[in-house]
C-alpha cells in the first residue's frame, strides 16, 4: 500500500526536470502560453514565483515553518 500512496504523490507533484521547484508543464503553458499584458518578462516572473510558491503547498502542506505562507506572500508582493 506504501508504494501506491508514493506513486501518487510523485504524480501530484508532477514532473520538474530542471529541478526549479514548478511541474514542467505549469512552465511551459507560463513561458508559451500565458497571456501577458505590458511587461511579459516581469509578468512570468511573478507567474513562475507564484507557481513555486503554490508547488510548496504540494511538497509541504502541513506547511512547517511557514514557509509555504512566506512564499505566497513574497510572490503575491511582487504584484504591486
């Protein structure tokens, strides 16, 4: 029963081939697909924070230390 719980969490978390903490399919619809509006560059780096911020809560969603909270709060900071 172990293995069948690991496997699902390993297909949760998705695939991260270059090991940056976002499912390589998250950032490849944010690089090529995610509508942007007058600053494309900064606007996929707020998107890729909030993606690794919101993969946090996959990883650790007792959320200890809260350092998933502080993630999500310095990725929604660099919104305004």
């Amino acid at each position: 029963m172990e293995n069948i719980y690991k496997s699902i969490f390993i297909l949760v978390l998705g695939v991260d081939v270059n090991n940056n903490g976002v499912r390589d399919e998250v950032e490849r619809w944010i690089y090529k697909e995610m509508p942007t509006y007058h600053h494309s560059k900064i606007e996929r780096v707020i998107a890729m924070q909030q993606a690794k911020a919101y993969q946090m809560t996959l990883i650790d969603p007792t959320n200890k230390e809260d350092k998933v909270v502080n993630a999500i709060h310095k990725s929604s900071d660099c919104c305004y």
